[in-house]
C-alpha cells in the first residue's frame, strides 16, 4: 500500500577538502567542526524519471533531480542515515534504498546514486460510464488499448507511487468513501467510514499518506487509513495537489492558489487571482491550473511555482470546458478532461505547451479523472 516515487540516479563518495578552521572557540569554529553531505544524482536509461525524495535522518524529504544534486549542511560528524524513496517501477537502484554515511569534521562527503530505468507502456487511469455504471478503465497512453478495472462503481481514480495499487473513492452506507485496491483493482480495503463525503483521494509522492477533501475542507492520513486529520478549511471541493518532495500541499479557496505546509501552517498566496484546481509539475517548477479568461469560460494556464510567467495553455469557449489536469511522470504532456467533441467529456493528452491535443478516450461514456502510471 505504501507507494513510492520513481528514483533513478547514483550517488559516489568522495571527499571535497576540510573547511578552514579559525582559532578560538567562536562560532567560526564550533561550525567548522560540522560536516556536509551532497547528493549527486545520475540517471541512465529509458523513461527516466524527472525527480526522487531524498531523506537524511529525520529531517523533511528533499527533492533531487533525476541529474541534480541536493546539499544538506551543518551536519555533526558521525554516521548518519540516507533513504531514498519514490523508485519507480521501471527503474532499479544499483545499492540499497538506504545507507549509513561517515560525516567527517569540516570535510563535505559527495555521494552519488546511481539508477537504471527500462523503457515502459504508459499507461493513464481513468473513470467512465461507458458500461452504465461508473468504474475505473486504464488505457495506453496512445489510446489503442482500453481495459475495465472495477466493476462495482469507482471514481477519482489515482496509481500509487510505485504503480502497485489504486485509491479512489466509492459510495457506501449513503456517503462516498475511499478505498484501496491492488492495481488490477482488485483485494479492495475501504479506508474511511466517517458519514461524511470524502472526495478526491490524492497520494504523497512517497506513498506514505494520502490527502483528500470533505467539502472545502482539506485533510490528510496516513496510508492504511490511520490518523486521519484536517489541516485546512479554505478551499473549495476540489482536488489538493503534493507537492514533489511532499513537504507542502496546494489548493484554491476558488479564486486564489494557497500552498501551506502539510500540517496547514504557513499558507501564502501564489499569484494573484490564480483559479482553482493547481497541480505541481513533477520536477516542482510549475503549476498548471484553471482560471476565467477572456470569454464566458474557464481557461487553463501554466505559471512558475512562485506564481510568475502565467501563459495561456488552452483557451475556452462558452459551453465548453477543460479540466482536471494531470501531468505525465516526465513532466512533457499534461492529461485533461473536456467537452469539446460534444456531449460526452473525453480524456485527451497534449504537450505541457499545449499544443497537439489528442483524444485517448474513443468511447460514448462519460469520462474523467485521468492519472498516469508513474
């Protein structure tokens, strides 16, 4: 049930040379007795992934790039603990998932990971009610395959981190509870029973919790269900995003984007007058998102993460809309939801630009909710 990001890349030791002691007993010099660690990511293969979670002890995941590194300073000189999450299942890590590392006083320690990645069948989950019934289907990204995965209702269909197992919620005794289900949709477990609606399940990047919404309000638990907890009451009833590294969560209260901290704390405002529905690209640099535009309709748009550079993706038309988005594991195409060919909402793919829409969803039923295999 646990899920975890896709890592690919190698971590070397090396030492870079001891920092410079001053005299004395001053703050120069009780520092210098601290050490650094640098992560160094490298990534070979194909379908590689754009970021993984990096933890050090116990402190907040960092994210490393796929072909970055991450420094984490000041740290005391012993032995401490390095665990990198969010492997993907195409990708295998040459050492362990977690290793004990040597900091030395006033010395920086360069350790490299290093991932190999084999090419994939993208895959995209979805819901429809092309059968009569709402259920979850998965298609090939390209569209040519199409395969029913529950039979017994499902909507907001989300992977799991790792591509082992599905969330996404279902009625039951009168109210739309989560479940949890391995990734043929099968062996469910409800996880939720509150008589409330629950709505829109998401999971951390490292599969650890899973965020959901009742009504505006946003809450959080962990992923066998325990420890469930509001950490928001701004929003409005929709979809909350993780960030990359899961440290922070994203919303709209309706008109503006708020990113706060996953316990609720430290909200800010990104951008002024954003819209609603944001979602983090996979590398954290972007934020796609919904908003009014020019004409009686609601537009999608593309900003950076502190909310400047807003372009335009896809202009609407009365009548016709363009929603719930979800980016490829690549971060290079963006999955909606629209109406644009008539009557029934389809699924479409284009490029993160918005150019080259294509249709994936060649059915009669209404359909929704897209979400990429990792």
């Amino acid at each position: 049930m646990m899920r975890h990001l896709p890592w690919r890349g190698l971590l070397v030791f090396s030492f870079v040379g001891a920092l410079a002691c001053s005299g004395g007993d001053g703050p120069t010099t009780a520092k210098s007795k601290l050490g650094n660690l640098v992560l160094h990511a490298i990534t070979d293969g194909s379908n590689k992934d754009v970021a993984y979670l990096a933890f050090v002890d116990d402190m907040p995941a960092q994210l490393l790039l796929s072909a970055g590194t991450d420094t984490t300073v000041n740290l005391s000189p012993s032995q401490h603990a390095v665990r990198i999450a969010g492997i993907a299942p195409n990708c295998t890590l040459s050492e362990g998932p977690t290793q004990t590392v040597t900091i030395t006083a006033g010395a920086t320690l360069t350790d490299t990971l290093r991932f190999n990645c084999s090419a994939v069948a993208e895959k995209i989950l979805y819901g429809s009610n092309v059968d009569g019934n709402n259920d979850l289907y998965v298609t090939s990204a390209n569209g040519s395959s199409f395969t029913r995965l529950t039979t017994d209702t499902a909507s907001s269909g989300q992977w799991s981190p790792d591509g082992s197992h599905l969330i996404f919620t279902r009625p039951e005794s009168g109210f739309d509870q989560i479940f949890v289900a391995d990734s043929a949709g099968a062996h469910e477990t409800q996880l939720t029973t509150d008589a409330v609606n629950h709505g829109y399940p998401q999971w951390s990047p490292d599969g650890a919790r899973i965020a959901f919404t009742v009504g505006p309000e946003a809450w959080i638990m962990n992923a066998d269900g325990s420890a469930s907890h509001r950490i928001s009451a701004i929003g409005v009833n929709q979809a909350v995003s993780w960030s990359p590294d899961g440290n922070r969560i994203i919303q709209s209260d309706g008109i503006e984007v708020i990113v706060m901290k996953v316990d609720g704390t430290d909200q800010a405002v990104v951008g002024n007058m954003a819209g609603g529905s944001p979602v983090w690209s996979p590398d954290g640099s972007k934020i796609a998102f919904l908003a009014d535009g020019d004409s009686a309709a609601v537009d999608m748009f593309v900003m950076d993460a502190d909310g400047g550079h807003r372009k335009l993706l896809i202009p609407s038309v009365p009548g016709v809309f363009n929603d719930q988005i979800a980016w490829s594991p690549d971060g290079s195409r963006i999955a909606f939801r629209t109406n644009r060919d008539g009557d029934h909402p389809a699924i479409y793919v284009m490029n993160a630009d918005g150019s080259s829409p294509v249709k994936l969803s060649n059915n009669v039923g209404d359909n929704s909710g897209p979400s990429w295999h990792p």
